[in-house]
C-alpha cells in the first residue's frame, strides 16, 4: 500500500477509540500555544474517522501549514495509513454528534446516534440521530443520496444538492454546516425554501417538535402556508378590483423595488401608507400585513447593519488604520444610496479629512527626503545614495499621487542611481552562528535507531520522561546521549561520501633540481574528467595514458607547505591564487582558457605542467591546485 502526502488536520484525544475530535491550528504561533494547552494529551489517528489507529505528533513549520503525522515504524521508515479524509472537515460527523448531545440534554432529551455507512459508504458520510418520536438523517456530502421517502427526516450538508421540486413538494429542505473556530467546529443549522435564499441559525435557536427539527425559518413557513386558500378563480367570470385592491398591489410592487434598491426611505413610507389604508379585501388585506411585517424585519436588520457599519468606521479612524478607513468608506459610498443623518454625514467627514491628512503627512515626508537627497555631497558614498533613493521611491509610491514636479525628481534620481558605479560592498561583521540543538540535526527517522542509554527505551522506541511528575511520559525529542553516537555516524558517513582529495605522494627520495638543469619536456595533459582518470579509479598507466612525471621541487617541502598553506598538499577543485601577488598572477587571458588547456603552461621552477603542480612554491608567478592527477 502507498503512503498518503496529504496532510492530517484532525485527530482524537486520548486513544484510538476516542470520540473527541480535534482540529490542529494551522499557524505556527498558534501551534506553541495549542502544545502548552494539551501538553500532557496525546493524539491519535481514530478508527472512526478512518484511520489506523496509531497515536500522531504535531509538526509546526512556518513556510507551510501545520498538521498532524504520524511516528515513523521501528525501522525509521514513514508510517503508511490508509485514511482517506485528512482535510479540516474530516471530523465533521464527531462535531456533529458532540454538539446535538450537549443541545438535546440541555432541553432534556435523549437521543442515540450511529454513524451508518449505507451501501459501503465512508464513516462520517452520514449520521444517524434518533430522538423520542423521529429520527434525522445527517448527510454531511454527496456519498448517500438522500431519501425523502423513508422515515427519517434527512438534514443535508451544504454539498449536497436539491432539485426545486422537492423544495415545492416538502415546503422546505433542512441545511447544516460547520464553522471553524480555533481548534473547534461550531454547528449551523439552515433552512431553505423554494426561491428564498438559505436562513442559517444557532444551535440554541432551534427546537425539537412533533414535527421534528425547526427552525425560526420553519415557523414563519408554517404559518404563511397554514392561511386559508385563496377563493379560487373561474373561466368566464371576469374579477373586479376595487381601488383600494389596485393601490394595495401597487403599494407591494414598490415595497420590492425598495428591497431590490436597497432603500429603507422608501420601505418605511410604503409602510405607512399600507397602514393607513383601509377598504381593501380581507385576502389582501392578509398578504399586505405579512408583506409590511416582513418589510419592517427588513429595514431593522438593514438599518442595524448600517449602524455597525459606521461603527467600523468611527472605530478604524480612532486606531488610525488608514486601511480599514478607506476599505469601509468604499463600501459605506456603494452601500448607502439613500440620505445620510446628520451623525453619519459627521463620520463620513472625519473619515475623509483623517485620510487627507495622512495623505498631507505622506506628501511631507516625500518632500523631506527629496530635500534631504539634493542636499548629499557630490561624492556621496553610492551605495549610501543608493539606500536613500530606495527610501525615496518606497515613500512616493506609499504616497499615490505625488504630481508632476515630484516625479520628475524622483526619474532624475533613479536616472542617477542607474549610473552611478558601485565599489564592492565592506565585508560584513562576522557573527557566530547559532547552536543548532541536536534533534534538528537528525532526522526524525533516525531517533530510535539507537536504545537510549539514560531512559533504557529500546530500539525502535520513543524516549520517555525519566524522572519527575510525569515520569513515564512520552518525551517530544530524545535524550541528547541517545542523539549523540548518531550524529556521530552519520558525521563519519558523510566524510566517506565527500568528495576524494588526491594528496602529493611527496616521497623523501625527491630533491630540489639543480641550478640551471634542463627542463623536462612537457607531459602529457591528464584530464581529470576523462573516464579511469579520477582518484578512486584506476591508474592512467592501467588505460594506456603516459603519467606525469613527478614534481622535483614540491615534493620535498610538502610537510611544511601543507603546514603552511593548510591545505594539505591536496589537489583541490579549482586553482588557488591567494597566495601569490596580484602582480605575479596570471593574465587575464589565462582564465578564459578552458581547464584542459592549464597544462600547456610550465612551472618555472620544476618544469612540471602547472595544471599538475600542488604548491605555491614551485612558482612564484603561476601557482595552482587542481582537481586529480599526478603532481
């Protein structure tokens, strides 16, 4: 079976069988405080939301969302789960079932709940709940079809779809989600009718009655379709309308175009007129006194709204969020078309003269630095320019519109600044680096390779607390003397793997050449590159390539050069110049030649190719040290 990368957000408390679900914050700064909160729970992959059962551990990064994993298995490989659902929604079903317990016992109530997997459906698609006299039929997705026929009152998650027949035939269809809240998931329960959009209620606000689940929505439903029938109309037999009918529809044709135009003025003047109408038929009289009290909920929640909303903004301009005042004044100029009080008006001014003023303070500032900047001597330091000019057009563009004279300064300045040369930047002070602790210098999968010689875990274990109140816990990271001999081998490991170092054999028999002895003709070049020619390979004698003759001049101060140049006598990966004078070093010509053709220069000291020359010695003009080859 093959491992699942999805991340794991939801686990259970206590054990595997455990009915308490859990949500993991996805922040990191949220992670620290969630782990002082449940420092001495622990975590598990639950059997009832599909998973193995193994306890989990919390891993906090801060490129990425946090999330839940499992421990790895005794032989340091990752753990393979089987679980499908991992997302945030994946322990809606155990939400679900705490919530409706917690709500049915406070009124009293028993229930019995079942997570039912009909027709081998996932567990948690659907949750049976029975209360005294009917039973509901949460589906939280699309897994199960809902069955409108059977016993059950089916209650569907926001997923799951209706046809307009159903909502016509049943009057209206029950909804349910779930909003994440911290590490929890608080439960809402909907109610959707034919051409009305979704009324969504607390848990609190909903009863249990002989009818089964209701809502505020049900009950206005209820009592508007419980009206007597309207007198039913017959062919031939043309209707009179009084004038008081005729004005009674068109006073409920311009309460919708007030709903439409988002005008409480006009809803509250239509309603004052139905209120002072009189004559008009007892079957509208009825529809026009349900459309005036549903008109006045309207203008209440509308006008409610709007106080908040000028309540944000008085609030955003006293904390002086720029952003916030400008975000809610946009929506206050799109969503207030009708007049404004004189209070609102007031808001809206000192809104308006808060951001003038920023926008006044931002253009000062500006202004400052463009004199400031004018003012640099001419042979200002550039990269000390170039951090000014960078503040400079930083604060423009935090500005807006700062008008043509102040750009034309600030393209003069970038102009400059595009041609000024820079020197190379003064070497930063060092800093010792930070001691990394030694959990993060192993992988997680090699922690338990080891038994712990301080808690006596065995291999393939945990580390536990050894001592203390919570001795016998499960520590979060080994004891630092179970880590030590695995950074230990791992350390060597890595030297093994690094790159070979060829070291100048430098045998004793070697001496300097003589003054004015004749130079060796030039060996053949040794390409480090070509196959066998490499350290760990075979000799070139072996592949038929004729070796370089040895150097006559380094072999015999290799000690003392090695001593002195620290580095061994080594043929490193590119050439090394540092030693030799800026004047003494080679042309630039030399470096645009590709690596085989470093051997066609000579030492002139020892005659050797200087491709195959260790030592700063041998030369004081060309000194180099490469990659492979004999010295």
């Amino acid at each position: 079976m093959r491992g699942d990368n999805r991340q794991i957000q939801t686990a259970v408390l206590g054990g595997a069988d455990s009915e308490e679900p859990l949500m993991l914050p996805l922040e990191a700064i949220e992670l620290d405080a969630f782990r002082r909160r449940h420092e001495g729970d622990t975590f598990w992959c639950g059997v009832l939301l599909g998973g193995c059962g193994v306890q989990l551990t919390t891993k906090l990064y801060t490129d990425r969302v946090c999330h839940f994993a499992h421990y790895p298995g005794p032989d340091g490989h990752p753990h393979l789960c089987g679980r499908s659902a991992r997302g945030v929604a994946s322990a809606d079903h155990l939400y679900v079932k705490a919530a409706a317990d917690a709500w049915l016992r406070a009124r009293g109530t028993e229930a019995g709940f079942d997570f039912v997997q009909p027709d081998g459906a996932p567990i948690g698609s659907v949750v049976d709940i029975q209360l005294p006299h009917r039973k509901l039929r949460v589906h939280l997705d699309q897994e199960v079809a809902p069955d409108w026929d059977a016993e059950h009152e089916p209650v569907l998650g926001v997923s799951v779809p209706v046809d307009s027949d159903t909502l016509i035939d049943r009057w209206y269809v029950h909804r349910i989600r779930l909003d994440s809240e911290g590490t929890a998931r608080r439960v809402r329960i909907g109610t959707e009718a034919f051409a009305l959009p979704t009324e969504w209620f607390a848990l609190d606000e909903c009863e249990v009655t002989d009818r089964g689940l209701s809502t505020p929505a049900v009950e206005r439903i209820v009592h508007a379709r419980s009206a007597p029938p309207s007198t039913r109309w017959t062919p031939g037999k043309k209707q009179k309308e009084s004038a008081q009918d005729v004005q009674a529809h068109e006073l409920m044709r311009r309460l919708l175009y007030a709903r439409r135009t988002v005008s409480t003025d006009l809803a509250e003047e239509v309603c004052r007129e139905i209120t002072e109408l009189a004559g008009v038929s007892p079957q509208l009289q009825r529809r026009l006194d349900a459309a005036r009290r549903s008109a006045l909920a309207w203008v209440e929640k509308e006008t409610e709204a709007r106080r908040e909303l000028f309540a944000r903004l008085s609030q955003a301009v006293a904390a002086q969020k720029t952003g916030s005042v400008k975000a809610v004044l946009a929506e206050i100029k799109a969503g207030t078309r009708g007049g404004r009080t004189e209070e609102e008006e007031h808001t809206v001014r000192e809104a308006a003269a808060y951001l003038a003023a920023v926008e006044a303070a931002k253009l000062a500032r500006l202004d400052t630095l463009l004199e400031d900047v004018s003012r640099l001597p001419a042979n200002e330091d550039p990269w000390g320019l170039r951090s000014k000019v960078e503040q400079l057009l930083q604060v423009a563009a935090e500005a807006g519109k700062i008008g043509e004279h102040r750009q034309a300064q600030l393209s003069l300045w970038s102009t400059r600044l595009r041609y000024l040369p820079f020197p190379p930047r003064p070497a930063k002070p060092f800093k010792p680096q930070e001691r990394v602790p030694l959990h993060q210098q192993v992988g997680r999968a090699y922690w338990t390779t080891r038994p712990c010689p301080q808690c006596r875990a065995d291999r393939g274990q945990q580390c536990v607390v050894d001592g203390g109140p919570h001795a016998g816990r499960v520590r979060q990271v080994p004891h630092v003397d179970r880590l030590r001999p695995v950074i230990d081998e791992l350390q060597e490991q890595q030297k093994k793997h690094e790159a070979v170092r060829t070291t100048c054999p430098a045998p004793t028999a070697a001496r300097k050449p003589a003054p004015g002895a004749s130079r060796p003709a030039n060996p053949t070049p040794h390409d480090p590159n070509r196959p066998g020619n490499s350290p760990s390979s075979k000799s070139p004698t072996s592949e038929g390539i004729r070796p370089s003759p040895p150097c006559s001049y380094c072999r015999p101060a290799a000690a003392a050069h090695a001593a002195e140049q620290n580095c061994g006598g080594t043929f490193g990966p590119a050439p090394i110049w540092s030693a030799a004078p800026q004047e003494q070093r080679p042309p630039a010509s030399f470096w645009r030649r590709p690596r085989a053709a470093w051997a066609t220069r000579t030492s002139r000291k020892c005659s050797v190719s200087i491709a195959y020359c260790t030592f700063t010695a041998c030369s004081p003009k060309y000194t180099t040290s490469t990659i492979s080859g004999s010295s």
